[in-house]
C-alpha cells in the first residue's frame, strides 16, 4: 500500500504541476458551464418540454459524452506512455513495487484529479438550489454515475498509454476504444430478439446515466463499472509486464 500510496501522490503532484491539466480543468468548466446556461435557456422557454435542468446536466446531452471522450484520453495519455518513451520506466520498476502497484498508483491518481474537475460543477447545483428545491437524491446519484463512467473511462486510456510509448498514438488508440463502448448500447433498438436487446441495453451508457440523473441507481451498472474497470487495470498491468524491458 506505501508504493501505491507513493507513485499516487507522485502522479497527483504531476498532475497539478502540469500546464495541460489546467488547460483541460479550463476546457471542462468551459463546456460544461455553456452546456447548462443552454440548458436554463431551454426550460426557460414557454413552449419548451418540462425538465430538470440537473437531470438534463447528467449525461443527457451529447456535449457531456463528447467532453468525457476528450478529457480520459488526455488524463491519461501520458500515465505509461511517457515513462517507456524516457526510459523512467526501468528505473521506476526498481523500487520495491510491482507492476500492479504502478498501475494502480497511476490509475487512482487520474481518478482523484478526475474527480477535481468535477468539483466546480457543485455551483450549477448551488445556482438551481437558490432558485428553486432540488431533490438531492437524483443529484448523488448524478454524479455517481458521472465517477462511475469516468473511472471506466479512464481505464481505457490507461490500458492504451500502456500499449505505446507515444502520448499521441496512446490517446487516439483511447478515443478509438472509446467509441465502440459508448455506442454498442445505442444499438439495442436494431434488434427485436429480447436477449440482444436486454445485453445491448445492459451497455447502454447514455440509459445508465439517464436512470442516474432520475435517482434510480442500479446495482448492475455500479457492477459493470467496477469490472470493466478492474479488467482494463488487470490488462494494464500485463501490459505493462510484458512491455517494460522493451
């Protein structure tokens, strides 16, 4: 637990001394704040459909999808990627840890500042609470998905800064993979098959994080989470085993 403990809070302060994390932590606020002044915009109007701008704020706009597939690949291009392009790597593996506790040191580092980012986002809540009551239930439950989706996320992009020693190639190689895990459960309405359509709609992102924003939180999608994420980490550090001494 030390040696993840010390490559964790080595990454953090890489994280917070490194110019691109602000720039994303800017780019992030940007988006997401444009994205709920849109938001209040559109409810504000007469003849728009009744809705909670929180609920909506949840991963019920394709902007909340598009920013989570930019801001994973650059979190964590460089975790791995850029330690086998310097050569740090080798000298990393000297110290007493393995190549499961660099990989997890890393990994929960881009967690935690991930979840930084997030933070300011508690001011569109303050903003709704003042003017109105806010069920906090649906509010929790949005950003436990928000983490639970971000930890997938970031998952990939660890298994991908593994693969290469480019910080490019690793994060086009995670938006790559990205991709197909977002859309495959927008494709079960293609198929009239009850099973498909029940395993199509188990990986449903965009449906998980509707059902969040609502309150409703299902176990099956905090599992799905958890063992997608511990099987890109358990990848991530094969990866990494078999890649080191290259």
């Amino acid at each position: 637990m030390k040696g993840i403990a010390a490559i964790m809070d080595r990454e953090i302060r890489a994280y917070f001394f490194s110019p691109l994390a602000y720039i994303v932590a800017a780019f992030l606020l940007l988006v997401n704040g444009l994205v709920f002044w849109l938001i209040v915009s559109f409810l504000n109007n007469p003849q728009a459909r009744f809705g909670a701008p929180l609920e909506l704020f949840f991963g019920q706009t394709i902007y909340f999808w598009l920013v989570l597939m930019f801001v994973a690949p650059v979190l964590t291009m460089r975790l791995l990627s850029e330690e086998r392009r310097s050569g740090t790597i080798e000298v990393l593996m000297t110290a007493p840890v393995n190549e499961a506790q660099v990989v997890i040191g890393k990994y929960l580092a881009a967690l935690v500042f991930y979840c930084f980012l997030w933070l300011p986002t508690l001011t569109y809540v303050g903003i709704v609470a003042y003017y109105s009551e806010v069920d906090w239930g649906p509010v929790a439950a949005g950003y436990l998905g928000v983490f639970g989706v971000g930890a997938l996320f970031l998952s990939v992009g660890l298994l991908a800064s593994a693969l290469t020693r480019s910080q490019l190639v690793a994060a086009i190689l995670t938006f790559a993979l990205l991709i197909p895990i977002f859309t495959f459960g927008l494709l079960e309405n293609l198929f009239n098959d009850p099973t498909l359509k029940q395993a199509f709609s188990y990986l449903n992102l965009w449906q998980h994080m509707e059902e969040f924003s609502k309150g409703i939180v299902d176990t099956r999608h905090l599992v799905y989470y958890l063992s997608a994420t511990l099987l890109f980490i358990f990848l991530s550090a094969k990866a990494l085993e078999a890649k080191k001494w290259r």
